[in-house]
C-alpha cells in the first residue's frame, strides 16, 4: 500500500513534489491518524527521474553503467529518500524507463545499465524497484539476483519488465497472448500447485491504466488468470496488480490530457474493486490537494476496507459466476474466522440495481445457517443471508455494495 506519482503528474515530476506528497503521507490532520498509519507506507518515484540525452548511445547511462540522474528535477536524490524515510516510509524506483527509452543492445553494455541501477538502489537506499519494460533490460531473474546480493529488502515491482521469446519458454509459463513476449510468475513444469516460480513480489497483469470506467474494469479482469479458485498464482509475496489506482486523478497542468474527474462514487467502487481482489492500494493522485483528499478519505482511509485488501485466508479474491455482463459485476475473497468479503459494483449507467446473492455459493454454511452481513463502507449491520441467498435494492449507476458475511453461530 503507498503512492507513486506517474498517473497525476506523469513526465512533470520533481523532488520538491515527491517530498510534499511524501510529507502529505505523514500528515496527521485527519483525525489524528495519517495515510502512514494506515498502512500506506511506500512512496514510489516513477518515469522521468532521468537525464535524457546525456549518456551512452544517447541514453541515461554513463558507460560503466551509472545512472544519469537530471539534478534540475531532481538535485539531491539521496536527501529525497532520506526524507521518506525520516518520515517511515519506504521510498521506491523506477528503472528500464519509457522516457526516452535506451533501446540499445549490445550485452555488455546492458548488463552495466543493469549492475549500475542495482548498485544505484543501493547506494541511495532505495526501499523498493519498479522495473518498467521500455529498456533493453529484460531479464528479471538476473536483476533479482543483483538486488538479493546488495543485502537490501528491495520490494521488485516487475511491471512488464520480464521477456522471454514465446518460442522458448520454460515449462508452465504460458504464451503472451499480446506477442511482445512478457512473462509473468507460473508453476514450474506446469503442475498447478506445485512450484511457483515469481521472481518479483508484486507484477502488473494488464496494460496502463486509463482515466475511464472500461479502462479501469478492463484492467481488473487481466488479474483472473492468477486467481485460480484453488491454486491462485496471486498469493503473499507474488501479488498480481492491475496497475496503480484512478482514484482522485483528473486532467491538470501536470498532465493536461488524464481527462475529466470521475464522480466520488465511482471512484469508491474502482477502489473497493482493488481491494477485494488484493491488489497492491497504490494511490496515484495529489495528496496536498486538499478538497480531493476530503473527497476520497471516508474510503481510501476506511480501515474495514483495508483490513479486507490485506487479509490473507487462503485466496486473493475473485470474480464470480454470478456477475451479469452489462448489470453488475460480484467479487469475493475469503476471511479468517467464518468470514467472507463480497463487492457488487452496478455495470449501469442508468437506473437502479437489483440482485439476489447466491452466498451459500460462496460459503456452503450459509445454507443452513443465516450468515450476518455488515456493510463495509459504513459499519453498520445489513442483515443477514435467508436459506442461502443475499438482496440487493436499489443500487445506483456504478454505485457499489461491499459487505462482510459472518456465519451465524448456532446458540
């Protein structure tokens, strides 16, 4: 959970925005409670860090590998990660770059550009590595490795960054179906259950994200693939991610075409869709802003919600056979002790929702028994189950319900 700059302010970053975000994530004028101790603890530097132009074959690297940093966005890099972490946060990277991409091939040299970012992390004492796939890098492993061996705990973020020919792959991993060869985590000899081979801790399932419902929605369904109902390939340490969140992101001079804000309330069922489905809560917006903040806290600071984005009962969460294309879309994720999440997000834009649940499909107890509902966003109670099956009234146009089942104890 954290924040990374690229969907407010893309190319148009600097040190002093990363440090006001930063100290924004510390700020403690909300109730006496910040986004930090909430659990928002990695603050993520994206694209544009760089000095374009200055290095090898026109790149971003001098020739024994050292990444060229531009000093006028960024004069001080050291300072900027020692101010996240006086603050306690984890301060994140970001290397392979698509700005001005290096698209140069020659081995040696790439495997410099690789040992100098490592050796770049771990000289500014970087908390984490978002590894794009613009760069001629391209062999995650080798970078894992590297990183291992520096003796820091380096949260690896392989966002694309990982290719291996289709015509060659290891057994169990499966083909990229867009052809430009990228690879995510998979079970070793394709025995499902078996040996999960991720080399990174987290992995970016779909393609960039988009200030738009179907973008936003569309992303969400590239994380089913590793959501398998027994053996999912999301799982602690290897979490699938359907990119950073929309939430609070509009068009503004930083980045003059991210298009109209959505409303609130559809900001609050995209991120309720990220929570339920485990995704790594990676807010993107402006955090000194002060009337988006106050739009958006009730439910980026809501601790049920988060204590559901971060549980771990055996699955990540899923969507169910129960969704109607065009009506409403149902997601599910197990919960310690008798418990079970469940997000219906209405696919309307005009007129109301209405559904009846299949619980017991979910948790079988819930046919015999009644299984208490409690609302997520509220906290309060929202009934409970009848022989097994659930009602919704009334849901508006993206508008979303997101309850916690507990099944009832017999008395």
């Amino acid at each position: 959970m954290g924040w990374r700059n690229w969907n407010f302010y893309e190319g148009d970053i600097t040190q002093s925005i990363i440090e006001a975000n930063m100290d924004a994530m510390a700020d403690r004028s909300r109730g006496n409670v910040s986004l930090l101790d909430l659990g928002y603890t990695r603050a993520g530097l994206d694209d544009n860090w760089q000095a374009c132009g200055t290095g090898v074959n026109d790149g971003f690297h001098a020739k024994d590998g050292t990444p060229l940093v531009n000093k006028s966005r960024f004069p001080d890099m050291k300072a900027m990660v020692n101010h996240g972490h006086v603050l306690g946060l984890h301060v994140g990277w970001y290397d392979n770059n698509c700005i001005c991409g290096e698209h140069h091939e020659d081995a040696t040299q790439v495997a410099l550009d690789v040992s100098g970012d490592v050796a770049f992390v771990a000289a500014m004492g970087f908390d984490g590595l978002k590894a794009d796939g613009c760069g001629p890098g391209r062999d995650l492993p080798a970078l894992a490795r590297q990183l291992n061996q520096t003796g820091r705990q380096v949260l690896l973020e392989n966002c694309h960054y990982y290719k291996w020919p289709n015509s060659s792959l290891p057994p169990g991993a499966q083909p990229d179906p867009r052809g430009i060869n990228r690879m995510w985590p998979y079970w070793k000899d394709n025995v499902t259950g078996g040996e999960l081979v991720c080399q990174e801790h987290t992995f970016r399932t779909s393609n960039d994200i988009r200030n738009s419902w179907s973008s936003w929605f569309g992303n969400l369904a590239t994380l089913a693939a590793y959501q398998d109902p027994v053996h999912p390939i999301s799982q602690p340490g290897c979490w699938a991610y359907a990119d950073m969140l929309m939430v609070g992101v509009f068009a503004n001079p930083h980045a003059p075409s991210a298009g109209p804000a959505l409303s609130v309330t559809e900001w609050k069922s995209h991120f309720g869709a990220w929570t339920i489905n485990s995704s790594p809560l990676i807010r993107s917006f402006d955090l000194t802003n002060q009337t988006t903040m106050d739009s958006v806290w009730p439910f980026i600071a809501n601790k049920r919600a988060i204590e559901v984005n971060q549980a771990w009962a055996g699955h990540p969460g899923r969507e169910l056979p129960q969704s109607v294309a065009g009506e409403y879309s149902v997601w599910t994720k197990p919960l310690l002790n008798a418990s079970f999440a469940l997000l219906l997000v209405s696919m309307r834009t005009a007129g109301a929702t209405d559904a009846e649940l299949d619980v017991a499909a979910v948790e079988p107890a819930c046919a015999h028994a009644p299984c208490d509902a409690t609302d997520v966003w509220t906290g309060a109670a929202a009934g409970a189950s009848a022989v097994g099956l659930y009602s919704l009234k009334g849901v508006a146009p993206h508008d979303s319900v997101f309850l916690r089942f507990t099944v009832r104890e017999s008395t």
